[in-house]
C-alpha cells in the first residue's frame, strides 16, 4: 500500500514572497508522483507529474518540484506567489504498472497574503 | 476538448432517500473513477472501471453503494438509504493512460 503525508496542513505567505510546499511518501512499490490543486468549489485540476528521468519537473502557473527518492520526497515550489495562487494543494501517488487507484494526502491550503 | 463532467453539482436530500450522481468521461477514456472527499480530506478512492466492468470496487465502504457503466461511458454512482456520514463531494476521474487521471468538478452531497 502507498501513503502520503503532507505535514502543512495551512501555509500562510506574502505575495511575490516564495513558497515550498512539504510532501512525503511510502511506498513498497514504484510510484508515480503528482501535485493536484483545488480551486475553492473546484474539481482538482493537474499541477504537475513525475513518471521518470529528471527529477525536476515543472508544471502550470509558475510551479516546480523535485523528486526525491532517498528522502521520499516531492515537494512543491514557487519563487514568486500571486494571491491567484490561494488554494488547496493535494500531493498524490500511483503506482506503476496498469490502471490504478490514486492516493492522495491530506491536502496544504496555500493562503497568499497581499 | 471537453473535460469531465458530473451531474448534478449540489444535491441535497433526506436521510434514508436514494440518490444518484452522474459523471460523464472524456470521450475515449476506458478508466473511470470514482473518489469521495470528506471536509479537510483529500480525496480517497471509491472504485475503477475499466470498460463496462468495475475492475476494483475495493474503496466502497459499504453495500449501499453501487456503481454502474453500462455502456463504457457514462457511470452511476448509486447511494441507497443515505446517512448524515454520506456528505462529502463525489469526484469523478477519468484516464486514456495508465498514468494520469483527469478530475470533474464533483457533485457536493449533503444529507439532512
């Protein structure tokens, strides 16, 4: 079984100021590894992914993230945040191999102050 | 293109009535999921289809719910004699790869 633990629960920052946002995964298995955001009363839209190759991926809106895998990390990064930004960031897993179920973690609400 | 979409987006009803949430793939998508987001959660899997057939119904938490996709496109998500524990917002996904699923924007369920 995969988890995901994303220890932020809230993460208040300044506008233009920069943001990293915490994920941590266990898993037995190979992984796939995505960052969904939620726009307040929205479906989840794809930030980004990392199936292989560069640990470094970049993704809409300005956003990045770097695969980890001795520490099991793929945190989330923005050198500049816009108050567009404000929303909930769900860090999710999948296994390799055939069609699969995705879990997810408990989500970091993102809260851009002007 | 057209992405996933789910009908109705709010539905409101009574303990112990029977509902029915509709979610309607991305044209050409054989996966379809369903995922149930309590308050504060993320989402957490309900159960898969691939084609017709559910492949893994492993998430449903009981036997009042009951899924269909009888065509391989749409599907149904069907919930008998709801419970105030119910309320959550149902999401549907849908995926033509074996990596990434694409999310509707949910029917919120609220059970009085």
């Amino acid at each position: 079984a995969q988890s995901v633990t994303q220890l932020d629960s809230q993460v208040p920052v300044f506008e233009e100021a920069p943001v990293e946002l915490r994920c941590n995964y266990s898993s037995s298995v190979s992984v796939y590894l995505f960052w969904y955001v939620q726009y307040p009363n929205q479906g989840l839209q794809l930030l980004l992914k990392y199936l292989s190759g560069s640990t470094l991926v970049k993704g809409i809106n300005g956003f990045e993230a770097e695969f980890n895998k001795s520490q099991t990390s793929f945190h989330l990064r923005k050198p500049s945040v816009h108050i567009s930004d404000t929303a909930e960031y769900f860090c999710a897993v999948i296994r390799t191999g055939g069609y699969q179920k995705v879990t997810f973690g408990t989500g970091t609400k993102l809260q851009v102050i002007p | 293109g057209a992405g996933v979409s789910q009908t109705p987006s709010n539905k409101v009803t009574e303990k112990g009535k029977y509902v029915e949430l509709r979610c309607d793939p991305i044209s050409g998508h054989t996966a379809l999921y369903w995922y149930r987001q309590s308050l504060g959660q993320g989402p957490e899997f309900l159960i898969y289809f691939q084609g017709t057939g559910a492949a893994d119904d492993s998430g449903l938490p009981n036997d009042r719910f009951f899924a269909v996709r009888p065509e391989g496109s749409v599907s149904t998500l069907k919930i008998q004699r709801t419970e105030r524990g119910d309320s959550a917002v149902y999401l549907c996904a849908s995926s033509v790869s074996t990596d990434t699923q694409y999310f509707g924007p949910g029917t919120r369920l609220t059970v009085l």
